[in-house]
C-alpha cells in the first residue's frame, strides 16, 4: 500500500523530540487563513478532530488529519512533511524550539490511486 503521508528524516527527528517531551502527539494539516497551510502538531486529544475531519494516515506514530473539505482538493496527492527553521504562526509544538513543519505535495500517478492506504473517518 502506498502512504497518503510522509516525513522527512529531519522531521522524524524533531516529531521523536516532541514525543519526549509531550508523550503521544497528532497532526493536522491546517486549511489556512491564520495559520498558512502548514501541518500543526499537538498532543494527542488537544486537537477535537470530529465527522468533518478524515486521518490520512500516520507518520511516526501519530495520526495525521485533515479536514473533509479540504481532502477533497488534496485527495489525489501525497503529503511529505518537511521541518524548516523559522517561526511558523500557530500553536503547533514545535513553534517554541525555531522550527516549522512544511507540507509538499506530489500528485499520484494513476497507477497508484488503487494502491493508497485506507482513510479513517473520526468516531462522533
């Protein structure tokens, strides 16, 4: 099966710093206005993901979401989660140590559309 989500080795190491830290943490890739178009990461639960929100997946251990509207326009490509220097504007975690998640994208070859992981829809 193919990933709907990636991360970069940088990223990893960062996500493993936070998951010292704060113990069990999740994404969600935010639909912009405010916060940009940036993945935010919290401790899990301290985001309400509900019946508008879908789980891509997870990356190093922790499930990544997404609106339902949202999906719709990015459903036919594949995030890979970057970490940059810089202060991103939102109350993701890694914020405080001068880093920010980035999200690129790739479009799924046709090949790949019947090969992609499952979604998880949130309980309600």
């Amino acid at each position: 099966m193919i990933p709907r989500v990636t991360i970069s080795e940088e990223a990893k190491a960062v996500v493993q710093q936070l998951k010292t830290r704060f113990g069990n943490l999740m994404f969600h890739q935010s639909g912009g206005c405010c916060d940009g178009s940036q993945p935010m990461c919290f401790e899990e639960g301290d985001f309400k993901v509900g019946s508008s929100d879908v789980c891509l997946g997870s990356i190093e251990d922790c499930n990544f979401w997404m609106s339902k509207d949202q999906f719709e326009y990015w459903q036919y490509t594949q995030l890979h989660i970057h970490v940059a220097p810089g202060r991103g504007s939102s109350f993701s975690l890694e914020i405080p140590m001068g880093l920010r998640f980035l999200t690129q994208s790739r479009i799924f070859a046709e090949e790949e559309l019947s090969q992609l992981n499952p979604l998880q829809y949130a309980d309600t």
